[in-house]
C-alpha cells in the first residue's frame, strides 16, 4: 500500500483527499503546512507528496526546492496558477507533475499512478537497450540503470528519454517532442525537461555528449 503525504493548508481540500485516496487503495497522512510536513517527513517514510502551491509560510514551491537538496520523493503539486510560467517554474523546482485546480479526483489517481509506476525499479533483462556513458536505458520498462542502479526519472523525463532513444540519431523539433511525450504547454517546457534529463545523462550538462541541441531544429539522441 502506498504512502502518500497530503500537504494542504485547506482543510476541507485535505479532508477530502485524505478520503478519496484512502478510499482508493492508498495509506495517506496529512500535514497542515511546510512546518508540519518536515515533521511527518522525519518520523516516516513516502512514496508519494501531494502539495499544494499557494500556502502561508512557506509555499509549495519554496518547500519542494528545499526537500529537493536532500530527498528524491516524488511530488504532485495542486495549484491553481495554470499559467506555463507557473508550471515551468514547478519543475524546475523538482515537482514531477502539476495538476490545477479544480482537478477531477479521477484525474488525481491517474496520475499518482503514473508517478508511482515510473519510481518503482523494474527487472533488468530486455533486448532494447541503449548506452549512453556509464548508464543504460531501458526503452521497454523506461529504466535509466547506472552503476548504483536504477535512477528515478519523472514521468515526463522518462517519457522524453524514451521518445529520442527511439529515434537515436534523428532531430527531432520541440513541436515533435511536445506531441510525441503528451507534454501539455508551449515549446518551452520541452527546453525544461532536456535541462532536467541532461542533468541526470550527462557528464557536463553545459556541454553535452548524448542529448544534443540543433540551432533552429530540434533536438537529437546520439548514443554510444
């Protein structure tokens, strides 16, 4: 069963949550702020974040790029700033995916299913696989596997990973990519997520070996 912290300041948002999800298979605790979430944080353990963005103190912003210095837990944030800026500003803070609000609670599981999926290590042992230094892609499961193991890729990243492992060797443009990955927003946030992935692939992300950039076409995959 898997454990997901509801971080929200509205207690009727929160209480509801809490229900749904429960309600839905999940074990969930709640926390009143960024405050109280450090505290659950410290006696427990998550798969899973559910934060909203706009709370007094300390938003949900401020909060993920804090907790991202030191943990690699997932987290859904709940705005409702709709607003591309506002989003890209979210993930390249460290959120894995944004949901506005209002949001279907239908909506809301489906993607922590996605999140949750994407976080879990699959098996080794696929013939599909591409090398790209000192990891190796997994274009079936969607696995990036380094010497440590599997590293955790956000759906949107691993989505973005597979895509150009698929066409290695070929430019895609950022309108390709934005289709092709189901990335919701404008050419930009397509620039975010390689920024994202170039940080995890690369041994110089100023300076890229693998993930390469194009003047005025796209982006390519060249693998070794």
């Amino acid at each position: 069963m898997s454990h997901i912290l509801v971080v929200d300041d509205d207690r009727r948002l929160r209480d509801l949550l809490q229900k749904y999800l429960m309600d839905n298979g999940f074990r969930v605790t709640v926390a009143t702020d960024a405050d109280n979430a450090r505290q659950r944080l410290r006696a427990m353990e998550f798969d899973l974040i559910i934060m909203d963005r706009m709370m007094p103190g300390e938003d949900g912003l401020a909060f993920t790029r804090s907790l991202r210095k030191t943990s690699t837990v997932p987290i859904l944030m709940l705005t409702a700033m709709g607003e591309t800026e506002a989003r890209i500003d979210g993930l390249e803070g460290g959120v894995d995916d944004y949901l506005s609000k209002p949001f279907e609670p239908r909506e809301l599981v489906l993607r922590i299913g996605m999140i949750l999926r994407r976080a879990e290590q699959a098996p080794i042992g696929t013939e599909r696989e591409i090398r790209l230094g000192n990891y190796v892609f997994d274009i079936e499961r969607e696995i990036l596997r380094g010497g440590e193991g599997a590293l955790r890729l956000t759906t949107t990243e691993a989505s973005l990973l597979r895509v150009l492992a698929e066409n290695a060797g070929r430019i895609l443009s950022r309108e390709a990519l934005t289709r092709l990955c189901a990335i919701d927003g404008t050419d930009r946030m397509i620039d975010v997520q390689v920024t994202r992935l170039r940080r995890k692939i690369e041994p110089d992300s100023k300076a890229p070996r693998y993930l390469q950039t194009v003047r005025g076409q796209g982006y390519v995959l060249r693998p070794d």
